[in-house]
C-alpha cells in the first residue's frame, strides 16, 4: 500500500494581499497558519502553508500572495477550479451565518454525489466548497475560539479539474496513480484512491467548448499528491517519464521533496514526499511564528524582511 499515490498532499494557490489573505484562512476559516517562507524562485514573495495542528498531508492549502502585481485568474479549461473541504454533517448552518457575517460570498448550500455542499469564494475569488462527507472523517481538525472542532474543516475532501476532454488526464489517474471510476453526474466523474481514506477524491468536469482558463490571481497553480517517501518518488518519476511527458529532477522543498509535470489536460502536478515534515525547523507549539528562508536566502534575510507586507 505504502508504494502508491497516497491521496492529495497539498494544494497551492495564487493570492494578492497578504494579510488579506493571512487574516481570512486563520481568522474566517479558521485553519492553522503552520508555515511562513518565501517563494523559492522570488525570496520578496511569501510562502504560506495553512493546516490542521502538524501540516498532515492532505489538509496543506499553501499560497504565493503576489500582492499588486499579480491580476485576476480566468477560470476555464486546463486547471483546477474547485477546492472542497470536508467538514463535519450539521455544520454548514454555522458556516452560512459565518459567510454572512463577514461578507463572503456564498451560494445556497446543495447536493452533489449524495453530499451537502457549500460554495464560496475567497477574497481572491478563490472557488471552494465545504462538504458533508458521506465518507467517514475522524481527521482531527484545527479549532480556534470562534471555530469549534464540531464545525471546523478536516482538511480536503477532493480536488476538481475542469478540462476540455477527461480521457486523458484519467488515462493518468487511473494508470499511474491507481485511482478508479467511482461515480459520475452528467458531464462529471469522480475519481478516488482506496490507498487512504481521506483527501482521496479528484473530480473531472468535462466542457469540450470551454476557453483555456488563466492561472493567476484566485486560481490554483498546482496540485501536489503525496507519497511515502524519496525512494516511491523516484518511482512515480520513472512511470511518469515513460509515457514520454516532461517532469522535472527531484527538488527540495525543505519540508517535502517534489516531481513536478504537466497531465496532458494542462493542469500542473506535483508529487510529494511525507518527509522531513514542517518541523525540521521550528517546533511544533511554534509553527507560522516565524520567518523561515530557504538555505540559499538566508544570507539576504535582514533585506528580504523589509521587502515582505507587516502581518500585524
């Protein structure tokens, strides 16, 4: 079991304003904030992971917020355009009254493959769902003072993909990652691994008309899913690379090592290891609370400190 795709290990979005952004995943959803870096390929952008209490795979939302420089994202064809929590039966109620208190824009909770679900947008306009999981979830989530274990996110429930044509991008779900067919409604078809329980579900939309969207700002850039460990990965490189797709060496992320490549329905994967994890760095009562650089900028930090938006 351990040799196989273990579900999705994160996710990880384009934002403006940072502590907008900051401020509405603690404070609104009420999700830890377990990392503060920066980009690796530009060290005056942050890095920020949000998770429950340790960062577990599968709960890892991370985001680059770009601040003014980056413009609006298109949704459309060739990119993930849904995020979907899994959240405890009952609670949508609260989150309903929640989005109204802060002004969050939401839709009317509704049913999809059997399930409640509530849609809203974040301040990027961000597209995610909180869901009623028919699927057990004993995942253990983050609680703050206003967002209470009985209603908090578990951490995700799947991932959505909106492509021009699903034959593909399923060729690789279903080949290289062992995902299967497990339903479909209309013009969409939900995939899962039974290799975990949880985060294991990747829906495909299928909308041949559809213009090729824009990954920029309130869209996802990647979607990383997860595997043991160094040695797995280097497998997934191997079955990837076979198929003739481009993917990149293994690249350390400090708190993860990564494959990257594109699935022919355009959308960027990533495939991450479990280890070192989020506290190679900072212990675990400690987690967000500090600025933490990548090896090759710490050098440059007393700069890159008075680059980076206040929090406060």
């Amino acid at each position: 079991m351990e040799n196989r795709i273990l579900g999705i290990h994160h996710i990880t979005a384009i934002a403006g304003d940072a502590k907008r952004n900051f401020d509405f995943y603690t404070k609104v959803l009420g999700l830890r904030f377990i990392k503060k870096t920066v980009n690796f390929d530009d060290p005056h952008t942050y890095h920020f992971y949000f998770g429950d209490e340790v960062g577990s795979a599968g709960t890892i939302l991370t985001f680059f917020p770009w601040g003014d420089r980056v413009h609006r994202g298109r949704k459309g064809a060739g990119m993930a355009t849904e995020i979907g929590y899994s959240v405890p039966k009952g609670s949508l109620d609260f989150w309903v009254k929640r989005f109204e208190e802060h002004n969050v824009i939401y839709n009317k909770p509704s049913v999809k493959f059997g399930e409640r679900y509530l849609t809203f947008l974040d301040p990027d306009g961000l597209k995610l769902e909180l869901i009623e999981s028919e699927t057990p979830d004993n995942r253990t989530p983050w609680e703050t003072e206003e967002v209470k274990k009985e209603v908090a996110t578990k951490g995700f429930h799947n991932i959505t993909l909106t492509l021009n044509e699903v034959a593909p991008t399923a060729f690789i779900l279903t080949q290289v990652f062992e995902y299967k067919l497990v339903k479909q409604e209309g013009n969409r078809y939900r995939y899962a691994t039974d290799a975990v329980d949880n985060a294991a579900i990747v829906d495909l939309v299928e909308l041949k008309d559809e213009h090729k969207g824009l990954v920029a700002g309130g869209s996802v850039h990647h979607v990383a899913f997860r595997v043991k460990n160094d040695e797995i990965l280097m497998e997934f490189r191997a079955k990837v690379e076979a198929l003739g797709l481009s993917i990149t060496p293994q690249v350390d992320r400090n708190y993860f090592h990564s494959l990257y490549f594109r699935e022919p329905g355009g959308v960027l994967f990533e495939i991450a290891t479990e280890n070192p994890g989020f506290t190679v760095d900072e212990p675990l009562a400690e987690l967000g609370q500090h600025l933490q650089l990548p090896a090759q900028y710490e050098a440059r930090r007393e700069q890159i400190e008075k680059r980076l938006a206040s929090l406060n």
